[in-house]
C-alpha cells in the first residue's frame, strides 16, 4: 500500500530552521534516520520510505509554502495515492509550541498552504499533521514570527516532537488516522 506524506515549508537556505519549514524539517529527520536521501524531482524534493510493508512516498514540494497544492496534486496523481492515504504536514500558530494534533480533516485555518491544497484539490477532506509553533510574537509580527528561527530554548522540545511526529506517520500508515489519532492527540 502507497501514502504520500507532504511537509509543508518553502524552498530555500533562507527558510532552514524557521517555524514555517517544521514540516520540511520532520521529513528532513525522518530520511536521515531512516539512510535515505531526497532528490529533485517534478514540483518535489522526493523520497520514499518502506516501513511495514507500506511504501511512504515523502515530497517537500519546491513550489513555495502558498502553491503547495500543484505539488500535492500532481504527486497524488502521480503515484496514485488516494486522498485518505494522504498526510499534510504544517505549522500551527494556533497551537501550543510543541504540541502536535492529527485529524482525519479540517478547515485551513488560516493557513496559506492548506488553503491552497484545499482549492486545488477542491476539498478539505485529507489528513493533517498541525505542528504547533505557537503565538507567542508581538502585534503585526506575524510574519516576522513564522518566518523566523527557532529559539535556542526551544530546540530540545523541537527535536522530541519533530521524533514524535515521525512515529505519527509511521502509525498513519500502518493503523489509520482514527486509531493514531487515539493514540497520540492526548500526548
């Protein structure tokens, strides 16, 4: 059985380590430990993971953060992976740095990337990673926020989530969204 695991970030040296890329971070981390490698491809840095006899297709698409859903779209196509076998993975600034919520669907929530899956796909029906990176900026610095790097206080907790959300997918894929997100919304 085929998924395809999207994480969501923009392209670019400029972007490593923002709370925007956590998304191309945890994919970053789940390759590295798993001994393989991304490599360039259609709208994707693309690689693919076996795990339990399932085959994890993982994309990190190069079309910038706000035209994700061509990248999604045409990779869903490509390797024929139906929608419920889709993950999304993003930031969230509405929730708590370090906390992590799995569901099955779900509005945008602001969210440009989401958005634009959403409109390209033409439903909000596909399951998402919410990787929150919290609120915690000054008025009007929203994007100065997101955008920015991860503090020094918080790499610790970033890294056991970033290993938290790696053992999410491989719990997607194996189990289900229902039963992962039984096992590990409450965390």
């Amino acid at each position: 059985m085929k998924y395809l695991i999207v994480g969501l970030g923009n392209p670019g040296i400029e972007y490593n380590n923002t709370r925007h890329n956590v998304g191309f971070k945890t994919l970053d981390t789940f390759t590295k430990v798993s001994n393989v490698v991304f490599n360039t491809a259609k709208l994707a840095e693309r690689a693919v993971i076996k795990h339990k006899g399932r085959t994890l297709v993982l994309i990190k698409p190069s079309t910038f953060m706000n035209l994700s859903g061509k990248a999604v779209n045409y990779w869903m196509k490509k390797e024929g992976v139906p929608i419920e076998n889709t993950l999304i993975i993003t930031d969230d600034l509405a929730i708590p740095f370090g906390k992590l919520r799995l569901k099955p669907k779900g509005s945008a929530g602001g969210h440009n990337g989401l958005k634009d899956i959403e409109a390209v796909l033409g439903t909000n029906q596909y399951a998402r990673l919410r990787f929150g990176i919290g609120n915690e900026y000054a008025k009007g610095k929203q994007v100065d926020f997101v955008l920015g790097k991860w503090a020094i206080d918080e790499v610790d907790l970033l890294e056991e989530k970033i290993t938290q959300s790696i053992e999410i997918i491989k719990s997607f894929s194996t189990i289900g969204v229902q039963r992962t997100m039984n096992e590990f919304n409450s965390k």
